[in-house]
C-alpha cells in the first residue's frame, strides 16, 4: 500500500508542469512536473514531512494536508476519494460474497427492450437480462471469465468486438484501481490484477499509470458479430445501500439504425422463459 501510495502521488506531480501553479518553468528538469519540494511548498508543508507522506510514513496525516496536497496536484474527486483510502486503508477484512438482492434482480427482468447487467467488484457480472447475454455472449462464458477486466483483456475477439477498444480499456484499468484503493487486502482483486499483468502488456502499462475513474455514464461503440456496429450511450445506477454494485443499462437514440439493430439482437436471442442468467461472486 505504501509503494501505491507512492507512485500514485509521484505520477500526478508528473502531470503538473509548474508554469499551470505559477511557478517558472526553466531549466533542465530530471523528471517531469513539480518536484518535491516545489509542491511542499505550495501544500504549506515541509519537504521532509511531503517525502514521509510519499514513503507511507505518516500515519495521522491531517484533512488539511490532504486537501493542500489534492489542491496543487489539481486531483479531481474520485482521485481525492482515491487518496485518502490509500491514506487511511479500511480495515482488512475478507469480502463477503456478492448477490444480487431480490428487488434488483427483478428489475433486471422488467429490463427487455435493451440491453442491462450488474457488475459487482473486481468488475465482476453478477447478472444480466438476455439482451445484454446476446451483446457479450455472458451466457457461453465459463464462470471464471464472468468478468469485465478478463473479458476486455483476455478474450481475443474483444480487440475487434469493441471499436474503441483503448478507451474501453484504459477505463476499465481506472475502475480496478479505484477498487484496490478501495479494498487493499482483496486476495481475489490481488490475483487478478497479477494475472491481467502477466497476460497482457497494455494493462501492465495501463496499470502503472494509477489512473482512477468511477463509472458513471459514457458511449461504446461495439462491433457485433451478428447485428454489425452499434452506438450505444450507457448509465451505471448505484443501488442505496450497496455501494460496491452497479446497474450498467445501454441505450440507443430513437430511431437510429442502432435502435433498429437492438430490436434484431433481441429477436435473434429471445429466450423462453425472459428471464436474466445471473453468476454468484
């Protein structure tokens, strides 16, 4: 946790060139953005106490400092969010299983005309309506590859499948980030991030970025194998009360020939029963 501490702090003073915080800019720099002692400065710190802070070495660090060090780093608020959990660590504790309540499940399966899923941590699919299975094949997936992160890296038709396949992918580092400065003692979170490095070395180079993003809204531009392009618009709804799961919903404008080949998708997929596959994390 001190290390991603660390490299989380030294690669968002990386992104701040000192002209942006009206400090000169010349001179030959060994690294780019602000030094240390540059943004100690700025925090109203002390160089010493701003390098403690980098190393992990201050374990009372003040709502004061924390808000000086995001205010010159120009942090946004899920970086802030970001911050403070690798700060101040929640407590280690295993994670429960995740399941979907019944109220939300039968949301799900009043979802019919597009496609609706829920993920959970890790970038887990926990469940999913029929339209969303016939989007990304859920259902001929082994359980193990019930997974955004996995399937976005691992599965090699996802470079063609997503036409902007490097936004969804650094998004998708972003989220996991978020997640283990969320639950640093996450042995599963842990594996799979170890895995997705090993695999594959865009996310290793993604990863080491320490980019952080929620997942809120957006647009993916998919290339089905049966129904061709599709330009979808998403929104992620947080449930009260849990918030470690997402309602991702995807929609098409009216009338577009998205809209047309949403309702050819689902004609294809129609299932007898209507109702959502759902996979227990």
């Amino acid at each position: 946790m001190n290390h991603d501490l660390g490299e989380f702090l030294r690669s968002r003073r990386a992104r701040v060139r000192p002209d942006d915080v009206g400090l000169p800019g010349g001179g030959r720099r060994r690294v780019p953005g602000l030094r240390r002692e540059e943004l100690a400065l700025l925090a109203g710190v002390s160089v010493d106490y701003y390098m403690r802070l980098e190393q992990g070495r201050t374990p009372a660090v003040s709502d004061s400092v924390l808000d000086a060090v995001a205010r010159v780093l120009r942090l946004d608020e899920t970086e802030r969010a970001h911050l403070r959990n690798l700060v101040r660590p929640a407590p280690s504790k295993r994670p429960a299983p995740q399941r979907v309540r019944p109220g939300l499940r039968r949301l799900l399966d009043m979802v019919v005309d597009v496609p609706a899923f829920v993920m959970g941590r890790r970038t887990d699919i926990l469940a999913w309506n029929p339209l969303a299975g016939a989007l990304y094949g859920f259902d001929d997936l082994p359980a193990e590859d019930l997974n955004s992160a996995r399937h976005t890296f691992l599965l090699p038709q996802s470079r063609a499948f997503y036409r902007d396949w490097p936004t969804v992918a650094a998004d998708m580092v972003a989220f996991l980030r978020l997640d283990a400065g969320r639950y640093p003692d996450d042995a599963r979170l842990a594996a799979l991030v170890g895995e997705l490095s090993m695999k594959d070395d865009t996310f290793r180079k993604l990863w080491a970025q320490h980019k952080v993003l929620e997942k809120t809204h957006g647009t993916k531009l998919i290339q089905h194998p049966v129904v061709g392009d599709l330009d979808l618009d998403y929104e992620t709804l947080q449930p009260t009360g849990d918030p470690d799961i997402v309602l991702a919903v995807y929609t098409a404008k009216v009338g577009s020939p998205t809209e047309e080949r949403l309702k050819l998708l689902a004609s294809w997929s129609a299932a007898p029963s209507g109702t959502p596959s759902e996979q227990q994390a």
